[in-house]
C-alpha cells in the first residue's frame, strides 16, 4: 500500500492542501476550500458592526475546511504524517475544553480570532514602552499585530470576556489542539508573535492572567499527536496520522524551496514581501530587521525575519491605476514588454516602495510611496519599471543590513508566484543584488513545506534536509546579474538609500497620514 | 475717417495682430502668420547640422510675417500707433544699416536669431562668476538665455563673425529699426536680458567690441519713429504710424489686464508660468526672484519677475502619459471632474511641480518633479489634483517672497486662456493664495497690451492707466476663496515648502539628471 503526507496551508482568505506520495516525492492531489464567513472587517454574522480597523475569522470555518480538504484529498489513502502552515499572529480565547468563545458569544467581537492584520496599536505601544530584554530579538518593539498586543486588547477592552477567556491560543496552535486532541503549542508561534524565549518562558507584561492562558511550546518539526479517530472517521483517512506544531504561513515555506541550511537568504515575493535569513550562530539582531528566533521555523537554525508591505500590489495598483488594455492581463503584458526595454536608469526616476508603510528600516506603517525625477520625458512604462526597481531596492536595503552586520550569505533564493512568472522582476533583483538567485520550480510551495513538517515530525525523513530532497522544488532556474546593469543600479540604489534615510520625507509623509 | 492702434505679438512659432478702433476701443480685426522657417533646432535652411540645444530662427521671416499681418489688417486704415511685444532674449548679429548676418552668411549657425530658449550656459556660469553690481537686480546670476551670455558666445566661438558684427540686436529691436527706419532700442531688453542699468549703462563683463555693437535704450512706451513711407506702400497703411520700441513678450500683457499701478502681482498662466509684481518703491530683490527693472516694462513702476518652468504643460504631460479617453480633451473632462469632486487634501498627496526643473528658489533647470504621499488607495484623479495644487504652491512660493520682503499687494491678478477656461485650477489658486483673484476676461490680451503701448507712445492716450481703461479687458471675474479649503491647504503648502527646501531631495534630482 502507497504511503503519503499532507501539507496544509492556512492563508488568510482560504486553506489549501496537498497529498504527497512519500515513494515518489510528487504531489498526487490539491484542493483549496475557502473560508464560509472570510474575514469580518465591517460586522460579526449577526450584523453587530465592528470599529474601523478590525479584521476577525470565525474558528469553525477552519474546522469546516480542514473536514473538506482532508475528505478530499485524503480518503482512503494511509496517511503518515500532517503539517500545516497558519496566519499568524491570529488568536483567538476559548475555553480549557478548547472550545471556542464565540460559539456561545457571537455578539461579542472579542470572542473571535483576531486576524493578523488586525492591529491592537495602542496596546502595542504601551507594552514596547514597558522595554525589557524580553525585546531584544525585535529590535525593541512589539507590533499591534502580535499576540501580546491583542490579550491586553481583550483584557483592557472586554474585562468580562477576558475573564472567560480560559485558553489564549494561535489559530494555527489551536487547529492542531481539534485535529489531536492535545495543545501542543508551535515555538513558531510562541518565539515571533509571542516572545516566548528559551529559559525565560513568555514575559511577564503585566497583563493579569495572561500566564495561565497560555502554555509551554515546543519546537517546530516536533509531532503535537496523532490524527483523533473522530477526524479518521469524517475524513476517511487512513491512519496512523501524526501532525506536527503548526508553523508561520510565511516560514512554512522554507524546507520546500531548499532553504535548510545557515547562510541561506530566502525572498518570498507576494502581495507583500518576507525575507527570511537562516544563520547557525548567536543571534546579533541588525537595526531594522523586524525579528528572530531559534528552533521557531525551522529545527537548530536561527530564522531572521523582514517585511516589505508592498510588493505584487504596488504593481497592481499601478496597472489598475493606469491601465493600458482592456483587461489587467493585458495590461501587465505591455508595461512588461515596455519596462524590459528601457536600459536601467535610463529614464532617471527612483521610487520609495512605501505605497503600505514601511517596515525596514523604520517600522511604520503611516509613512507612504514616493517618486522623484518626473520630467515632461518620463513615461508610464519608465514608472512602472522604477516601481520594480524600487522593490528590488527594498529587498537590497534588508539583505545589506545582514551583510553589514557580518552574516555569511551562501544563497540567495525567490520564491512564490510572481518569482517564477515575472521575469523582469527576477531579472531586475538579481542586478540590484548582485548576485545569483535561485528560483525553485514548484507549485503550491507553502502547502508541500507544510507536509514537509508532517514527514519530520512522523519521522518519515530524518530530517529537514532530507525532507527537502525529498518533496520539496526538484528543479530551479539560476538567475545571474547582468554585470552591464550594475553601475547604474549602484547609482540608483545610492539614491534610494539617502531617500529612505531623509527625515524631511518621513516627516512630511506622517504629516500627509495625520491630515 | 476712424482712427486704429495696431499691436503685435510675436511669439516662439507666430505672429499675432490686432487691430482696435481708437473711438470704441475694440478689437475690429486680427491675423497670425507662422514664421516660414519655424525654430531651426536639427539644421540650418541648407542642411548644416546644428549642436544639440541649439534653437535659431530666420531675421526675414519677422518681415514677412509683419508685412502679411498689417496688409490684412491694416490697409486702407488710419493707424496712429503700433506697439509690438516680442520673445527674449533673442538678439541677431547685423550689420551697421541692419542687414542680418544670415543674409550674406547662411551657412555660419552664428549668424543667425539666437531664440530665447536657446541657452550659452557655460559663457553664462563665465559671467556670473565675475561677480559685481551690475548683477544686484538678478540674484548675482545670468542666465544663458540673456544677451550678454549669446554675445560671449559668439565672440568666443566665432571670432570672424563676432568680427562682422556691427550691431548685436534683440530681434524686438532690429524689428522696430526695420519698420521705423530708426534704431532705438527698449530698455525692457537692455534691462531685464542686457542687465543695463540707468547711470552705469551696460557693464562691462569682457567681451571685447560688445559696447560698440549695442546703442543706449529708450523706456517703454517711447516712440521709435513712424512706419517708413516703403512700410506704408507695402501694407497700404494709412499713416501716420507711430511704432512703439518694443517690449519683451511676457511683460507687455500688462496694460491689457488692468496692471498698471504698483501693489499689482500678476501671474501669467501658460504651457509654463511667469509672474510679475509691479512696484513704486525702490527696488529690494527678494532671494530667489528672478530680476527686477524700472521703465522697462510699464513706464513709471519696477516690475520684478519670476517664472514657473512648467504649468499647463505638466498637466498636458499627465494627460498624455495616462489618458482617460479617446481624444486629449476627452481626457482632459474627465480628469476636471473627477479631480474637482475631491476636497482639498482629501488624498493626502504633495507634488513638488519641477517637471521642467525649478526657477524659484534655486534657478536649477537640472531638478525634476516629484510626488510623496502614493498609497493603494491613490486614485490618478487624485494625482491629476495634486499636480494642479502644486502648480498653484509654486505661484505662492513666488508669491510670498514678496509677502515676507515686506511688499504691498493690493490686486492678483491671473491671466491667459488657460486662466479664463480652467475653472478648477483658478479656484484653488485663489484657495492657495488665501485672497481674491481677478480674471481678465479678453482675447489676445498680448497683442491688445502691445497695442496699448502703441498707443501711449502716440499720444493717443496721456499713459498706461488710461490705456487700460480704453483698450484693455472690459471686463473680469473675481475668483473668491472657499474659506473651507484653507487649513488642508496651509497644511498642503507647508509640506511643499519643507519638501523644496530639503537638500537631500535636491541632491537625489541632480544625480539622477547628471546619469
């Protein structure tokens, strides 16, 4: 009888799976189930409206789509092991039972998840002023969007819901507490949303309780427990099933893209950005990098972590904005073919990449896009191209911060998408980067690191590199750095630097936000 | 018999004509003629090729353009008076009895009408380096559009012709002398592009025999002498015609639009902008205004100028690079009312408006135009609005050097076509400038104020004010402020302001001119 594993990708509007066939390494089946409420942003389901700024999901809808995909993908198949990737940081309370709270209150907003991109500011900034060594792997700073922020929200906000509130649990953590039956919380989780650290556990920020709703979490890669009969039986898998700790969306990605060892830079190009450093040695966090933790992405390697908040979307917008076509396909097409035709810096603009904030170096997310070098010669496709270029400078800006402070980078790997389709883009990043990049060539990359966990937990591979070799991308295209482009861009980028770095922007940008 | 003025406008590609009934003070009869050879920018008429930048035009097609235009609206009348405004600096090397070089010498570039935009810059930077008073009424720097820096350039790269130069012209000039028979020249050009000075006369800057190739000038509205009797035959004029000396194009608006008397600030809108603040005081050049001279623009008041690199034609640049409609003007509407339907800083976008480089305050024409404050929530009217704010920032930046060196204002006045036809753009120039705006409501307000001058130098009126009231515009709208818009936009230009003094800014715009 054939073997297989399971990755699951828990994104923020839907969740996919993938059925890989251990013998074979490939993936045999996909499916995609998204979610029944999506996001909540304006009112709960009973038309109880939310305030501005609020995005919740509804915990069941991740149970229904787990029933579905497994069902799907999985029924009569004997299945070894199950990993799964999660939005984080996305809490939710519930009961010591784990059940859920906004099953008996759904009237009240805070019994529901709170969605990653729901930012609890104000909280936010009262727990960094707090400082305290508990920071030093965030560069002092917590964000409304991590777990922190969001239990003093409920805590502040809705006493008597806090007061409910037995278990304060990561969306992801929880899923594998239903598919278990034991909370078995990721160090993923814990370490990035949480800052939970080795030997000095979670700090204490003075929110009350906050310690006995929260619970030890062990490393990435480590098996929670096995597959419950209950989900063997709605699912029709085979068992024995064993699930590994969930793991950031983002991070899950790694193993399947071959990014297992130190000294490997990884770019996950989206709708926005996430750059990911792995390194073996004591962390030294450089200025400006968001974040790191140990044992939290991948097993016995530090993973350093930056954003870009725009990246793919800027693009759309811009093609949106100003289409050339009569449809966005279209579109993208000819400013593509018109933007790969201009040598660099030929049309003389730089852009900021600012157009969601910016969150290297300065972590804000008010400050917005600029362009600078507009004459009665510039061209749309010329803004296009500077809009890429600026992006390529935003991912140059948060690798040279690593090689600045002395890490070794062996490889520079873009995934996702738009990596592998878009290749101006690629082009364009290696000439900024000055170096070769590795594209792998898989679908679904998120989904299979994900199954690539599951096989390291159920002990189907010894480990991630083997895993690696295993299931994840078997081929990739090397990208190398046209040693033409590379004086301009160094010209450029030295102006994209002094830019970013200008206090008389960033002023006036906060100061157009506060309008 | 009726009794007629004639003005004249002769601009970069054309000439314009009107002719205007003394006793009703309207405008009977108007013509253009485009110049045969248009502006010589590639090659000279028989093929020699030109250095980039370089703009000529041909002395004889002045003649032929004025011969055709006072034979259709002229013949047959009795013209007491001629006024002409004319495009400077663009002075012709000619002969002691006016012949231009380029009729014996068609093949020496030199020979011919350096038009204004035609720019001697490294003579320029020559001269502004030798420093001294001379050079007080402009900010201690020439230009390379102005005579003196087109004469260096002559002496310097063409000796022989610098040698058969007997009398070095601005083309205004040399037109008078061929219709009067008589060379006066205007103070207006000595002024303003020869930085004459009453007393001191024109300074001696070393190039050797310029004294003896210019002749003392002559305050605006003086009479140069009557149209020669070969003038009268071959236009069937009647006489007797008294020609004005002639006036530099963007200044002999003025009387046309009800300027005449001092505390009048008045901003000429076009493809680029010029704004003129006339006074009775004397004269305190306030950093970054371009020049100031007294006589040479209306008699009796120093008229200061400063000058917007681009206006009408940035958003004529918008409009191309990302239309909205079939037709230019399709897009045009749309973009009016979309942009129009947003209140002021309701985007939250500055642009800083040097798509054709800055003027004031840093007289740079290597710096280029920007935009900050791009978000995905940015719409392209939006962008279409801030462009137009910027413009009108820029006219108040002009506009408070004044304001802060101590000048009363007691009139703004704006004007041109594209004042009376852009409704949106003049509101928020008033909201902008905080006051009242007055719109002249006339045609061919150029050649109307030509005439005026004509008719001062007659007699046909006792001065400029009482030329105003019988030739000028009959009517205006007063554009009042919307007192709602004025807090966004002191925020708005506050932001302008910080932006156009930020020096990193400027030095990222001139390293990416100098790619």
């Amino acid at each position: 009888m054939t073997d297989y594993v399971i990755g699951l990708d828990y994104g923020t509007a839907s969740a996919r799976g993938v059925l890989i066939d251990i013998a074979s390494g490939r993936e045999v089946a996909a499916h995609v189930h998204a979610y029944r409420h999506g996001t909540l942003t304006q009112s709960l389901p009973d038309g109880t409206a939310l305030p501005r700024g609020w995005a919740l999901q509804v915990a069941d809808d991740y149970l229904e789509a787990a029933e579905a995909i497994l069902a799907r993908i999985g029924a009569g198949r004997r299945v070894l092991g199950l990993g799964l990737g999660f939005t984080a940081s996305s809490p939710l309370p519930c009961r010591a039972d784990g059940t859920p709270l906004d099953r008996a209150f759904p009237a009240d907003p805070h019994a529901y998840v709170k969605l990653w991109k729901h930012a609890a500011q104000p909280q936010a900034e009262r727990l960094s002023a707090l400082g305290g060594a508990w920071l030093d792997n965030f560069g002092g700073k917590v964000s409304g969007e991590w777990l922190l922020a969001k239990a003093a929200q409920i805590a502040e906000e809705a006493p008597a819901t806090w007061q409910r509130t037995e278990r304060f649990i990561e969306a992801g953590d929880w899923l594998v507490w239903q598919l278990t039956g034991t909370e078995a919380r990721s160090l993923g989780f814990a370490a990035y949303k949480a800052q939970y650290r080795a030997g000095a556990g979670y700090p204490d920020v003075g929110i009350a309780g906050l310690d006995t709703r929260l619970s030890e979490p062990v490393p990435v890669g480590s098996p929670a427990g096995r597959l419950t009969g209950d989900w063997l039986d709605r699912t029709g898998i085979l068992g024995p099933c064993t699930v590994a700790v969930a793991v950031i969306d983002s991070h899950v990605v790694l193993p399947a893209v071959g990014a297992v060892a130190g000294g490997t830079f990884v770019g996950a190009l989206g709708t926005s950005a996430v750059s990911m450093m792995l390194d073996d040695t004591p962390p030294r966090l450089p200025p400006g990098i968001e974040g790191v933790a140990f044992n939290g992405s991948i097993r016995d390697l530090w993973c350093y972590e930056a954003g870009q908040a725009s990246f793919g979307d800027m693009l759309a917008w811009f093609v949106e904005t100003f289409p050339k076509g009569h449809t966005a396909t279209e579109s993208f097409a000819r400013y593509e073919a018109e933007a790969a035709a201009i040598p660099p810096g030929a049309r003389r603009l730089v852009a900021l990449d600012w157009w969601n904030g910016n969150r290297v170096p300065h972590g804000n997310s008010d400050l917005s896009g600029l362009l600078v070098g507009l004459t009665m010669q510039t061209t749309a496709a010329g803004i296009y191209r500077a809009l890429i270029e600026s992006l390529c400078f935003g991912m140059r800006l948060v690798r040279d911060l690593y090689v600045d402070a002395g890490f070794r980078i062996d490889q520079v790997i873009m995934t996702s998408g738009l990596a592998r389709r878009n290749a101006l883009l690629v082009q364009i990043m290696a000439d900024v980067l000055g170096c070769d990049l590795r594209v792998p060539e898989i679908e679904n990359a998120t989904a299979v690191g994900a199954a690539i966990h599951g096989a390291v937990a159920a002990g189907v591979v010894t480990g991630y590199a083997e895993g690696a070799a295993a299931f994840g991308a078997r081929s990739h295209r090397t990208v190398r750095p046209d040693p033409g482009a590379r004086d301009s861009y160094e010209t450029l980028y030295r102006r994209y630097r002094a830019l970013a770095g200008d206090p008389t922007l960033r002023e006036t940008m906060q100061g157009l936000h506060d309008l």
